[in-house]
C-alpha cells in the first residue's frame, strides 16, 4: 500500500504546474548608482510554456522603460533547442536593498534577485549640469597593498548624441598589471532631472611595487550630433555636422602598502578578498586499491588575483603512493565587478603498497584585505585504507598460480608451454650444427633418361632420316654432357659438317631430302674428350647443369 502511495505522490508532484520546467531570471550587475537604468533577462527554454512573462509585480519598485523580445534556435551537442527571451529595461524607484520578486510564465516562476543601489552618487550634478559630455573616473579604494586588486571604474555620460567615433585613451601603467574587468557596459541614468547615457568600463590593477601609484589622465574625445542642423540633408562628401567634444579625468594619487612584516617569509604573497580551496575524487579514497588510479582534482579560486598569481599547491612525497601531476588550468573570470583567478590541478595517485596511506594536508596561506589580517584555508587530512589486490600478492609455496583478469589459473600451462619451447630450440640447434659437417654440395644423380637411351634415340632418328626428330634428340643427349655441341664440332671436323647439313635440311625446303647416316657415322667416330673441364677455385658449379 505504501509504495501507491509514493508513486500517487510522485505523479502529484509532476503535474503540478512549473515542476521541472525551465525559466531563469538575471541581471549583468547587482550594484547601482541613483537614477541609473539596467536589462533584467528572462529566459525559456520549454517550448511547452506559452504568453508573455508577468511583470506586474514590478511596478511598485520600478519604472518599465521597455520591453523587447528574442525567439532563437539553441544547438547543442546532441540536438536543438527554441529559447525565448525577454529583456526588460528597468529603473529602480528607491534606493538601498531592491529585491526584484518572482516572475512568472504559465504558473512557472523565476528566481528572486537582490539590487543594490547606493544611497549617494558620486556625481555632482550642480557642477556638471552645463556638460553635454563629461566623464568620472572612481576607484573602491584609495590605499592598497602591493599586487592585490584595485578597480578603476571609468563613466562617460552624456546628455546629447554622440556619432561612433567616439575614442578613449589607453591606460598605461608601467608600474602596474592592467587588466579589462570585462566589456563596456551602456545603459542610462538621469542626473539632476536629465536623462544621460552612460558608458561605464572597468579595469582592474595590481600594482608591482609599494610607494606612490599615480594613475595617469584619460582622454575621451567624440563627435556630438548637431541637433539645430539635424533637419538637413548634408553631402556624402562632407564632414559630420556637429562639434568634436573632448573630455579628461583627473590624475588618481594611490598609496600602495607593502607586504605586513607579519606574513610568513616562505609562503607566497597572496593578497585576495576571499580564497577557497576545494577537491574532488574518482574514485572516492576509500575505494582505493594497491595498483589502480585514483584521480584527485584541486580548485583553487581567489577573488582579487589574476590566476597567473597563483603558485602551484604542495605536493608532499608520501611513502607508499606513486604520482602523476597533469599541467595546471588557469582561467580568469569577472565576478561581482571583481576579477577572480582559478587555478585547476589534477594528479593521478597510483598505492604500490596495502595498507593506510596518509595524505598530510594542504594549506594555502593568504592576506585577507577586506579585515586585513592573515589567513589559512586548508584541505583536511586523508587516510586511504588501500585494499590489497590478489594479482600483485606472491603465491604461497605449493600453490603456484597466476591471474588472468582476476581469474586465478594454474600455472602448470605455462610451465609445459616453456618446457616444450626449450626442447623445440635445442632439436632446432642440433640440426643446425649437423648442417655444418656435411659438404657444402651434395651430388645429386641426374634425372630423366640415361645417355644409352638417349643416343639410341638419336640412331632411330638419323636411321629414319627425320631432321626435326634428329634435332631433339641431339640437344636431349648433349644436355646430359660435359661439352657442348659448338665444342664437340670445333674439336671434330666430321661432326662440324654433319652438323651443318642437319642445320640446312631443317631451315630449307631441301629437308625431306636429308640423310642422318652422315651425322650418326659422325657420332660413333667421335673421338673422346682429352681435356677435363676446368672450374675455378671457390666457384659454385653452374645453377642449370647441362
């Protein structure tokens, strides 16, 4: 009965509207300044929810300047998805803590977000009313310690159009690592009851060396539109109607503080907001075993470092444990209008030995600049209880025995299998040395027919006067003798014109005239060979013997 219940409940629970449904709420910045306007993003992406977001309960804390629409096609890896979106421009009514509620879309509701916007502005609009272009440059802190984190906010408002040809100088510090703090942001604020808009760039800098930080003078220079002549139709050729406005900021003196005389001399200077330091296992160390692979990532993140600041972890010898560190990741990403450093470790720990391994813990000592005192983040320490694999443990004596995947086999396979391999080598050597006493060349006995029967068929030949038949017979015989016919005719002048006459009758008409008694008289009176054949010293007798 029990088990109805749980999956009547789970049923109730999926068909509950916005159960497992998708729509999300965000903004770009959660810190404002007075008057200033924002996009808040709303974003779908189940085709199943239909209409237009709900947005009335904004109005009590925000004026709605606009509202647009985006309908585009997301492609992922394994397919593809619609997504709709809206972005709302939003001004903030009050100031102090601004909670932008819950949205929602066919009973789906989004994520509440919490706004800051500062009480005060550090615009003076009395004196910069007359301005149609100005620009304040801001910092979060007049004094810093040498290599942390110190934000430059850069605002250029103006109250009139400004054609694209707007420039701002570079900030060069050599003194100095200067980082962007992301892209520029545009939006809108209204000062003294007129609507600017603002360009807002940030950058973060880390000075190198302690004393006196000078941040130079930017220049910022546009074309403002010329409104009286805006009615007009001007020239392709002619230059823009309007005036070029140029603006500058004001040379920002910081105090940079040197290391504490406190901070440990062997540890690396680390001055962030916040450091964590986090670790993840595959498999997890109690499932460790002597000779598998466990693969432990470290995430080191610092809020106020670039992570080319951060130095590499310890990595203490420990008895027992073989590793195999892979190359750092370092990624830098802006959070919070702040810059914060990652730096990523992997190793492979590899037990060679059962048993419990200690890994000692890890520490990371930091300045905290937010309280101004020193800090210790650490890992715990890990005991890893390594469980003994059965394929490494020696046999015990009258057991021999191997493993195959984590099968144990007999070994005696394996011993016949050498056994017979060893008696297979000594009979191979054995022939081998046999080889090397018996000669080099073994006569071997002619094959075929013997010279009797070979010359009796050279006789019928010649007695039956037939060319062709003779000629085969001749060269059959000769094949089988120490001389060659050309040396048997040299040598034998009878045999030489026989030889001759037997060439006429065969390439001629006249040849069913020949008469083979002349060449077999021939034969019969050729006298013996008095000369032996000669070989050479070292020579190979001939690969075809006649």
């Amino acid at each position: 009965m029990s088990l109805v219940r749980i999956a009547l409940t789970l049923l109730l629970l999926v068909s509950l509207p916005g159960w497992g449904a998708d729509f999300t709420a965000r903004v770009d910045h959660t810190q404002l300044v007075p008057g200033e306007t924002f996009e808040l993003v709303l974003e779908s992406s189940d085709p199943t929810l239909f209409g237009k977001p709900d947005l009335s309960p904004l109005e009590p804390q925000f004026d709605i300047l606009g509202t647009r629409q985006i309908n585009q096609l997301s492609t992922g890896p394994d397919q593809s998805e619609p997504i709709t979106r809206w972005i709302v421009m939003l001004q903030p009514r009050q100031r102090g803590i601004v909670v932008i509620p819950p949205l929602t879309l066919s009973g789906v509701r989004s994520q509440s977000i919490t706004l800051h916007v500062n009480e005060t502005s550090t615009l003076t609009p009395s004196a910069q009313n007359l301005e149609p272009v100005f620009i304040d440059a801001t910092v979060d802190q007049e004094t810093v310690y040498v290599q942390a984190q110190l934000v430059l906010t850069l605002r250029i408002l103006h109250s009139v159009p400004l054609y694209d040809d707007s420039n701002l100088s570079t900030l060069n510090m050599p003194s100095a690592r200067v980082e962007p703090l992301g892209e520029p942001r545009t939006y809108e604020q209204t000062i003294g009851g007129v609507r600017h808009g603002v360009i807002e760039i940030r950058y973060a800098i880390f000075p190198q060396q302690s004393g006196l930080l000078r941040i130079p003078s930017l220049s910022f220079s546009a074309t403002a539109v010329d409104t009286s002549t805006s009615g007009q139709q001007s020239s392709p050729f002619s230059s823009r109607p309007g005036r070029v406005i140029r603006v500058d900021t004001s040379e920002i003196p910081i105090h940079v503080k040197a290391k504490p005389a406190d901070y440990p001399a062997d540890a690396p200077w680390l001055p962030a907001r916040h450091i964590e330091l986090s670790e993840a296992w595959n498999p997890q160390p109690e499932e460790a075993r002597q000779g598998a692979v466990l693969t432990r990532h470290l995430l080191l993140k610092a809020e106020g470092l670039s992570s080319a600041q951060l130095p590499p972890l310890p990595q203490p010898i420990v008895d027992g444990l073989r590793r195999y560190p892979d190359q750092a990741k370092l990624t830098n990403d802006v959070q919070d209008q702040s810059l914060v450093g990652s730096r990523e470790e992997r190793e492979a720990l590899v037990p060679n030995r059962s048993g419990d391994i200690t890994l000692p813990a890890l520490e990371v000592v930091w300045w905290n600049t937010r309280t101004d005192q020193l800090e210790h983040t650490q890992l715990p320490t890990h005991t890893l209880t390594v469980a003994a694999d059965p394929a490494l443990m020696p046999p015990s004596p009258g057991q021999a025995s191997t493993s195959v995947n984590g099968k144990r086999l007999p070994l005696w396979p394996w011993q016949l299998a050498s056994f017979i391999l060893l008696l297979t080598t000594l009979l191979g050597f054995g022939l081998w040395w046999r080889a090397r006493q018996l000669p080099a060349i073994i006569k071997m006995a002619p094959a075929g027919p013997s010279p009797r029967t070979l010359l009796d068929d050279l006789r019928r030949a010649c007695q039956a006067n037939d060319p062709h038949a003779t000629r085969q017979a001749l060269d059959a015989w000769a094949r089988q003798q120490p001389e060659t016919l050309a040396e048997m005719a040299a040598r034998f002048d009878p045999l030489s014109v026989a030889l001759d006459d037997l060439n006429g009758a065969l390439y001629s008409e006249s040849g069913q005239h020949w008469q083979g008694e002349t060449l077999w008289q021939a034969f019969q009176a050729l006298p013996p060979s008095t000369q032996p054949v000669q070989q050479e010293p070292g020579s190979l007798p001939p690969l075809y013997p006649r």
